[in-house]
C-alpha cells in the first residue's frame, strides 16, 4: 500500500529493552531498503511502553547503533510513553462501540483454562505459505458479559482489570508482502489495555502505525502471529491498514531465536571489537541474498538491486557471523 501521496511509508520501531543486535539490525536494514529503494519515507518510532523491560539510556543507544549502521529516517522521533492518553482513547472507544470489556483474569488462570497451542517459532519462521501459528492460549471468555466496566470489574472482584478486544473468528485471512496468503490463526479475545491502564502492544502499535500513515509493516516474522489482531483493531477503529511484509527471523545455528547462548550479538560487542559497520551491513546483506560476497558496503551500496525476492524464505541461522 502506498500513502494517499503515492509514496510508501515505512518505520522502524525498535523496543528499548536492551541494545540492538544483529537481528534487529538485519530486519531494520531490511526496512530501510524496501521503503528507500521506492524512494518512500522512512520514520523512527521507539517503543518503549513495556515498563519494566525498558532499559535505561537504551533509547539513546539504538538511535546511535541505527546511525552507526548507517540508517536514517525523516522526521520527529515518536516516543510511545508519551503518547498514553491516545492509547487509552482508542481502548475506550472500542469498548464504547461494544468491542472490549473489562477482564480480571491473571495470565495465569488463563494459561490453566486453555488448551490451545503455543507459538511454533520453527513453523512461524519456516515460510509455509499460510502456516497456522498463534502465540498464546486461547482466551476461554470468561469475563465476556460479566462486567458492566472496569470499575464495576474492580468493585465486584477487587481485582485491577484490563480490557480485552471480543474476537468472533478464528482467523483473519491477509496477503503478506514477503510470505504470500496467510490464514491468520487468533487466539480469541486479546488484551488492548493492561492491568495497569498502560497499552497492550497491539493497540499502541495500531494507535501508531495509523496516527504515522505506515503504508508498509516490515518486521520479523516472529511477529506474525499478531498481524491478524492488529488487522481487527485497524478494522474496529475504521483505520486505513498497511501492508504486512514478514521478513525471515534471524536465528542461532540451533535455529532457536537469538538469546544469551548464542554470545553477545549486539551491535556494540562488534563495534568494540572493531568491525565496521560497512562489515556488518556487509555481512547482513550475504546473509539475505542481497549479495553473493560479504565485503564491506554502505546501505546505500544495496540501494539500485534491491529485491525482497532475494530474501531466503526460512528462518535464517547464524549465531558465528564470521564476523570477528
Ligand atoms: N517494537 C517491536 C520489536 O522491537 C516491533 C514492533 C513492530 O514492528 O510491530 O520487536
């Protein structure tokens, strides 16, 4: 999808819960190049709503590493924490058209009632044309229809509440910019506000992408999972939807998602020890098909053959990175 302008706009969206590693610089380099080799507009949003994992100066950190790296973007910086009151706005009017209701259930009762399963990250990075995969349990309703609000929710169980999006089908169907038609499995109803009142990722990130005019999502596919509950939200809110373009997940040799075990993969540890980050992007663009050697280069080098087909489809390994 392009912006009412014909231009394609694109972000980046890195969550400051710790530094960038090269996963993240993989799918923001990815993201870069599909919205600048249109000539589109690229925008910077920190995610930073997830209270107790936010890092201290990591903010700060990121927006260095992307300059680092080489990546820019146009515009003011987004900053999600100061944007609260949009998000409780969208969360009351869906509860006000009769879409959310207020929930006391803790995650882990929920957990006990359900028997759906969990996320299937090798099937979710696999590629399959459509793969089925949730990321959580099915909600069984339980608060559906039992409170009149979330005071009446506190009052009868004195208990915070949260409030809790009324899915009625079990997938929502959408054509993936990079993986084809998806069926789009949803586990039921979902949180849109926390027990806190703080926004549940998928509201801010809906409440963002549409107050921005995102054309075109471009992230891992370990978020795919959450792409037919963004699309419902984008409906009940009678906002414009973007294109969804899941890119293949980066993983360890293991092909589990990069973690503490596969070593220090931040930007920061190569940096240190003294790769480059023409190295990186380098090493980045072998890794995704961009380029059959890995010697340094700029992102702008990969700018005139950039094609998203080059892209390999399955989750991509490599936790050694030949880098150092
Ligand atoms: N902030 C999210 C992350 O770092 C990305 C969200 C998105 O791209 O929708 O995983």
């Amino acid at each position: 999808m392009t912006s009412s302008s014909g231009t394609v706009v694109g972000r980046l969206a890195p969550s400051p819960t710790g530094v960038l590693h090269l996963g993240n610089a993989r799918t923001f380099l990815l993201a870069w190049l599909s919205v600048r080799s249109r000539g589109g507009t690229l925008l910077l949003r920190i995610e930073d709503i997830d209270g107790p994992r936010v890092k201290a100066g990591a903010t700060q950190q990121a927006i260095e590493d992307l300059r680092w790296l080489g990546l820019d973007w146009q515009g003011e910086v987004l900053i999600q924490s100061s944007r609260r009151m949009l998000y409780r706005a969208a969360a009351q009017r869906l509860v006000d058209l009769g879409l959310a209701y207020a929930c006391v259930c803790t995650r882990k009762e929920v957990d006990e009632a359900a028997s759906a399963p969990h996320v299937d990250l090798a099937a979710a990075a696999s590629g399959d044309a459509g793969a089925v995969a949730t990321d959580g349990p099915v909600y069984p309703g339980t608060c559906r229809g039992r409170f009149a609000s979330l005071e009446d929710a506190q009052q009868q169980t004195g208990r915070e509440a949260a409030l809790r999006f009324r899915v009625d089908v079990s997938t929502v169907p959408f054509d993936d910019g990079f993986r084809g038609a998806q069926s789009g499995a949803i586990a039921g109803d979902f949180v849109i506000q926390k027990r806190d009142g703080g926004p549940a990722y998928q509201l801010a990130v809906v409440v963002d992408d549409a107050a921005q005019a995102v054309t075109e999502v471009l992230r891992a596919d370990d978020l795919l999972p959450s792409t037919p509950r963004q699309l419902l939200l984008y409906r009940a809110l009678g906002l414009p939807e973007p294109t969804f373009v899941h890119v293949p997940l980066l993983v360890g040799t293991d092909g589990l998602r990069l973690a503490k075990r596969h070593g220090d993969t931040s930007l920061r540890y190569f940096r240190e020890r003294g790769v480059t980050a023409e190295d990186l992007v380098g090493y980045l663009a072998k890794s995704c098909g961009l380029r059959a050697s890995s010697s340094g280069c700029t992102p702008q080098d990969l700018l005139a053959d950039f094609d998203l087909r080059k892209l390999p489809t399955a989750a991509m390994r490599g936790d050694d990175h030949g880098l150092l």
